[in-house]
C-alpha cells in the first residue's frame, strides 16, 4: 500500500499512522458536485490536476486573489465517484482542484503561469511518487477563452523552459467536477503533520526545484 493511501485511510478512520501523531479534522460543510456551468460575475473559476490535490490546493491557497479551492475528480465517466474508484484506475477521473478566484485581484493568466511551476509535466499519468491516470497533469478550461489562454501559455512554455523534456501536460475544457469527500478538503490544514511528511517523501518540492530553480512553486 503506497504512503498517500496509508495517509488517506488513517484521516478517514481517525487512526494514527506511519507513526504518525492523529489529528482531528476540523468540521467543514459537505461540498456538493458542481458542473462547468459559470460562477457568478464578480468571481471565474479555473481547474487544474497536479497530482495530489492535497498540493494542488496548498499551493494555489498561497495566491492573493484566489477565494477558494476545493479538491475533487474529473475527466472521468462514472458519475459521482469515491476516493476509492478513482484512486483504483477504473474511472477515468484526475485528482483536480477547482479554483475559484477573482479576476481583479488575479487574471486566469497568471494561475496558468503559477501552476506550471508547482508541477512536473514532462511525465505522463504520474507526478513524484504518484502513479497512474488520476495523477495526471491536465488544464480543465472552462470556455473557449481559457482553452486559448491555456494552449498559448504551453505554446510559449515550450519555447523557454528551462529543461530539454518535453511538455506532455493536456489542455482540455472542463466537464463536471465532483469534490472530493470531506477529510481530503484542506488536508494540508487540517493534518500538518503528515501533510509535510507526505510532501517531502514524495519528493515533490525537490523535483520542482530540480526542473524550475528559482521559478519553483511551493
């Protein structure tokens, strides 16, 4: 069993784990699935899949601009899925998080930039010690300006990157997006403790450094 399920099974249940000091989620409302339907005028949303989305959102979390993030599945067929079916490769989804930001304050632009500094995308259906399709490296666009926005940003990426592999991160417009159960959301607040420990044994950070130097998002 990988160190991510351990983990995740030890939150679920309450235990301890690893060796690990249990922590006690803070309680937050039961997210509800949400499709690609546009939010309202005053905020615009954006989803990206990184790989853990523990990650994915303490990352985006950083970013002044940024309301909310919340970590679920999508690109996959089954409707509604669990942890459980996504993290067994039998529906297709990615770990993603959809962030919901406000365009004054931060421009999709600029959550495209950041995001390719917090990821490895020279592999495919993997990210540091994560194997398989639900830990892909996909841009969610929602809408036709987006998906534009998005495949000019790899386009220029392409062009300047700082290492010779080449970029395998897919671009695709956005479907339904269903969150994630509640001890995934804000994992990396609610379980500091094992969140870091995760993050470093992964490897995460050191693989970013190594591709992106000082450009490195973390």
């Amino acid at each position: 069993m990988s160190l991510r399920r351990i983990l995740t099974l030890s939150s679920a249940l309450g235990l301890f784990a690893g060796g690990l000091l249990a922590q006690t989620p803070a309680p937050k409302p039961a997210p509800t699935p949400t499709t690609a339907s546009a939010p309202m005028a005053s905020t615009a949303k954006a989803t990206f899949a990184g790989g853990c989305f523990w990650c994915v959102e303490s990352d985006f979390d950083k970013i002044p601009g940024v309301i909310s993030t919340t970590s679920g599945y999508t690109g996959g067929k089954t409707v509604n899925p669990t942890y459980e079916q996504v993290s067994g490769h039998t529906t297709g989804h990615a770990e993603a998080v959809e962030v919901v930001y406000d365009p004054s304050k931060v421009s999709y632009e600029r959550l495209v930039a950041y995001y390719w500094h917090t990821i490895d995308p020279t592999v495919k259906d993997q990210q540091f010690c994560d194997h398989g399709s639900p830990y892909r490296t996909v841009i969610f666009a929602h809408g036709e300006e987006q998906l534009k926005q998005a495949q000019a940003a790899r386009a220029a990426l392409e062009k300047s990157k700082p290492f010779k592999e080449a970029i395998v991160t897919d671009i695709v417009l956005a479907g339904p997006f269903y969150p994630a159960e509640d001890y995934h959301q804000d994992y990396y607040k609610k379980n500091p403790i094992r969140y870091k420990y995760y993050r470093t044994s992964c490897g995460r950070d050191a693989r970013l450094q190594q591709l992106w130097g000082d450009q490195a998002g973390h």
